[in-house]
C-alpha cells in the first residue's frame, strides 16, 4: 500500500501538479464547484421527495437533479483523486480524511438503497422507508463536505 | 404517508450542532492554531516537500520529528527556497509561531535558515530586526 501511495506521488502528471502554480488551484476549484452542484441538486431533489415544491412534477424533476448529481460527484472524484494524488500518503494517514471516504461510502450505499427501493414509484408520495433514506442523503452529504474541509485544518 | 417537515427541521438542526461544534477545533490554514510569540527550532532535515498545497520540512530536533510548515509553494519559491537550497541532513533554524498545542510538534515557520542562507517565506511576518 504505502509503495502504491507513494508511486501515485511519482507519476509525471502528478509531480507536475504538485509544482503548478496555476493548475493545482485551478483543480481545487473545479473540485469546489463539483461539490457545490453536487450538494445543491442532492438537497433539491430530497426536498422534492419528501413533500416540498408540490407545484413542480416530481419525476422529471428528480429525474433531471439525479443526473446532475451524479455528473457533479464524477465532477468531484476526478478532482479529488488529484487533489489527493500530490501527498497520497500523509493524506491516506490522516483519520479525518478515512472518515470522509467512509462517508462517501455511505452516501453512496444510501444512494444505491433509494434506488432499489423506489424503482417504479412514479409520483406516488413517498413510502416511509423512501422518506428516510431522503433525509438521510443530505445530511450524509453535508457531513462528506465537513470532513473534507476538515482535511486541511487537522 | 405525507412526510413531515419537522423530520427535515431536526435534520438541520443536528447539522447546525456538527458545525457549532466543529468550530472549536484547531486549524492548520492560517495561523488561529499558533502561539502569538516567536519560536525558534533548530534541527536537522529529515524530509523535504516543496509543493501543493503547502511547502513542509520535517526536522529532526534531539531526537524529535518536528513537522515544519512553511507557504503555499508559489509564495516559498519566490523566497528563494527551491528544491535546490537544502537537502536532507542540513542543519535547518527554523523561525515562526508553533502550535499553541505543546503536545504537537509542529510550527509554521516564517523565516528559515540552512546553509547560512535566509529564506523569509512570509516576509510580512518576520521578527523585527
């Protein structure tokens, strides 16, 4: 594991990364940006699941805020495994950031759990066990978002 | 079932309680996490790292691993301190605010000295002369 981390940190692009002046803020930006559409279309779609905006149809809505979450989380795990790629192995040692990829893991299986659950669901309201795992999504998401940010700061 | 807002309500509150709480913690971007006063390391190198996001020495000071932080790698370079000025097993004096944990072995340095060269890496921040 460590030889892989620290071969991560050897790759010519990665080195270049590690150096660039212009293109490491460039990526932590477009990192940002992944991020702030990811947990703007996550937070609208669950509010829509759970009863909010009545006056909009709900499965073309939701239908359209799921691609876009999930273009946005592609969005954030290129740019993140760059970010991460320049120090790979003091970041794989920091327990703040193994804790924001156990709630990634998280997010994702609570993603994967609503759409096995709500397969066919249309726009009938929401089952008690869809409402849940609605709520539950943007709160798992909002806690990925603390713990990376918290991977500067500890 | 019509679900109930007051479920989303306890949702944002128990994230409002996660940030009140997060606030208290240290932080290592800017310089809330150090002591006020200056504080003067002098050890040898033991590692070396000038990149994204930050520029970081390890110092070995009797027998202890100090982590030395120094700029963003843009604002090191342009002190004059490249890959190039020092190596491992320098002699480093490293000049700054170390952490206001004295349990922690870690300092963010303003002005460092190896080979009799001075590099002020936060030139804005350096002791009076």
């Amino acid at each position: 594991m460590a030889e892989i981390l620290a071969g991560i940190e050897q790759l010519a692009l990665v080195r270049a990364l590690k150096a660039s002046f212009v293109a490491y803020p460039i990526v932590n930006a477009l990192h940002i940006i992944s991020i702030g559409v990811l947990l703007t279309s996550v937070i609208f779609m669950d509010l829509r699941i759970v009863g909010a905006f009545r006056s909009v149809p709900q499965a073309p809505f939701v239908a359209l805020l799921r691609r876009t979450a999930l273009v946005a989380f592609a969005g954030a795990v290129i740019t993140g495994l760059l970010l991460f790629s320049v120090r790979a192995s003091e970041y794989a040692a920091k327990p703040v950031f193994l804790v924001k990829m156990t709630l990634i893991f998280a997010a994702g299986a609570n993603f994967f759990a609503f759409a096995l659950i709500s397969r066919n669901a249309g726009d009938k309201p929401a089952s008690t066990a869809v409402t849940v795992l609605a709520i539950l999504s943007p709160f798992l998401w909002l806690c990925v978002l603390f713990a990376g940010r918290f991977i500067g700061f500890l | 079932m019509h679900p109930s807002f007051p479920a989303i309500r306890s949702t944002a509150l128990a994230t409002a309680a996660i940030l009140a709480a997060a606030t208290t913690a240290f932080a290592h971007h800017g310089w809330s996490w150090t002591d006020d006063g200056f504080f003067q390391l002098e050890g040898v190198i033991r590692d070396i790292y000038i990149g994204n996001p930050h520029a970081t020495l390890e110092v070995d000071a009797e027998g202890e691993l100090w982590r030395v932080e120094l700029a963003p790698p843009s604002r090191t370079i342009a002190a004059g301190f490249t890959e190039d000025a020092a190596k491992i097993g320098d002699e480093v004096t490293a000049i700054g605010n170390r952490s206001r944990d004295h349990d922690e072995k870690r300092m963010k340095a303003v002005r460092i000295i190896v080979n009799g060269k001075t590099y002020d890496v936060y030139a804005d921040r350096v002791p009076p002369a």
